[in-house]
C-alpha cells in the first residue's frame, strides 16, 4: 500500500474505521480487492489508503472530487452487496465518516 496521490484540495474523504470479526476472511480479502477495483473505476475516484493490523482494527480512506461522487459509490449496486455482507459477517464494529478536505502538506 501506498500514500494516496491526491490533487490539490478540496477534495472529499471517506473514511471507514473497522474491528473485523476474522470470520470468513478469504471472502472479505476477495470482497475487499473487488470493492477497491469498482471504487477506481468509478467518476470521481483520486485515491485509497487502507491498513488491518493483526488484531482486527482497520482504516480505510478513500478520496473523492466531490458529494457527488461518494453517493454514486454509495448506492452503487455491488458495493450495496457487500456492505450489507459486511455488516452481517465481517464487522464487529465500524463507523464512517465523510470529511471535506481543505488543507493537505507532506512529502509524496
């Protein structure tokens, strides 16, 4: 995984913290590659960062243009599959957040 290449703000995050179950983590891994590759191919989409430690905690960020953008991904039918798996299967806990980013800095 990389840091994500992302424009000059403003530009939009969503941001999913998890606690994963461990129960069918083949299918969450296959689930999860498929997402980031439909999410890529969406309008909109600059960029994604993701980590899981050992334990189960992860974060996900993806980077949208705009509102717009993060409700097409959100209403998109296999994204809507999967979420509803996601929270029957795989997640003990999770909480999105969708933050407007209007100042970025660092070294890429």
């Amino acid at each position: 995984m990389s840091i994500a290449n992302t424009p000059k703000p403003p530009y939009y995050a969503v941001i999913f913290t998890s606690i994963h179950t461990n129960k069918e983590k083949e299918e969450y891994d296959t689930a999860s590659a498929r997402m980031v590759e439909l999410a890529q191919n969406m309008p909109g989409f600059l960029g994604v960062e993701s980590l899981r430690d050992k334990s189960g905690f992860g974060i996900t960020s993806v980077y949208w243009k705009d509102k717009e953008s993060i409700k097409a991904w959100r209403y998109h039918e296999e994204h809507k599959i999967v979420k509803k798996r996601g929270r029957a299967i795989w997640y003990e806990k999770y909480i999105v957040r969708i933050a407007k980013v209007e100042k970025d800095y660092g070294k890429i």
